[in-house]
C-alpha cells in the first residue's frame, strides 16, 4: 500500500526523552502539525508514553503506532466549532 510506504520513508522529527512527553514537546508537535499534514514522533525504551493521550493533547488524529513511534496527522477543519 502507498500510504504504508510513504509513513516509512517519514523521518521522525519529534524525538521524546527521558523527561516524557511534556508541555514543551506538545507545543512543539502543534508547531510542526501547522506546518505539516503528518509527523512521526520516536521515544526512548525507557519512557512510558500514551499514544492516544498525545494525539489528544495535540489535537491530532493518531495514524499509526509501530514499537516506540507514532504517525500524528493534522485533523482536517470542519466547518462547525469545536
């Protein structure tokens, strides 16, 4: 499939630390999602992180989880207020 393909070759460009997912790493996910339709975040064997709690946090839509990387995408606007 072409869209499986096109999420591998997407180079992660959120990398979470040891410190988890912070305030500081959310914005920085709501910066790149203004900029780009999909973003891949990678995180450390040693940190405890919820995939759907960050797409939550972000106001993204969860594309993919695969070992310790997730897909973000930006949710498409809809003409109705949140």
């Amino acid at each position: 499939m072409d869209n499986d393909r096109s999420m591998q070759d997407l180079k992660p460009t959120i990398w979470i630390g040891k410190s988890g997912c912070t305030d500081t790493m959310i914005d920085e996910i709501k910066a790149q999602l203004k900029k780009r339709t999909l973003i891949k975040v990678k995180w450390l064997h040693n940190t405890d992180i919820d995939p759907e709690a960050i797409a939550h946090r972000t106001g993204a839509d969860l594309v993919a989880v695969r070992g310790r990387t997730l897909v973000l995408a930006r949710r498409k606007k809809t003409g109705r207020s949140p």
